[in-house]
C-alpha cells in the first residue's frame, strides 16, 4: 500500500501516470474520505494509463481515470 504524489499537481488540478503500476502486475486502489468520517475504496482492476483530477470554485473534487 502506498500513496502517490501526482506527476503534476497546479493549484486546483493534476493528474497521475499508472500505467507503470499494471506494467508491473499490480492494480491501483482509489481510497475516498467523506465529510462524515466514511471511507470507501474502489479499485481499479483493470488497466488505467492516467487518472486526472481537479477542484471546481465549490471545492469539489472530480476525478476521471482512463
């Protein structure tokens, strides 16, 4: 388990190369925290080259991966 600083990080998006995670025959987990203290993992058992993200003026996040 690990966490992985992004290959570019602006002020309010970046994204992460993972291609190279798959490469290597492991699989990428995504681990998202909620207000309310809840956490849920997603993992990504199919290859994703890059996941992109970015923070809207209401400090939403959205995170695109493909």
């Amino acid at each position: 388990m690990a966490t992985l600083v992004p290959d570019s990080a602006e002020e309010f998006s970046g994204y992460w190369q993972l291609g190279y995670v798959y490469d290597a025959g492991r699989f990428v987990t995504i681990r998202c925290k909620y207000a309310d203290k809840k956490a849920i993992d997603l993992s990504l058992s199919k290859r994703v080259d890059r996941c992109d993200y970015s923070i809207d003026a209401q400090r939403t996040l959205s995170l695109r991966c493909k």
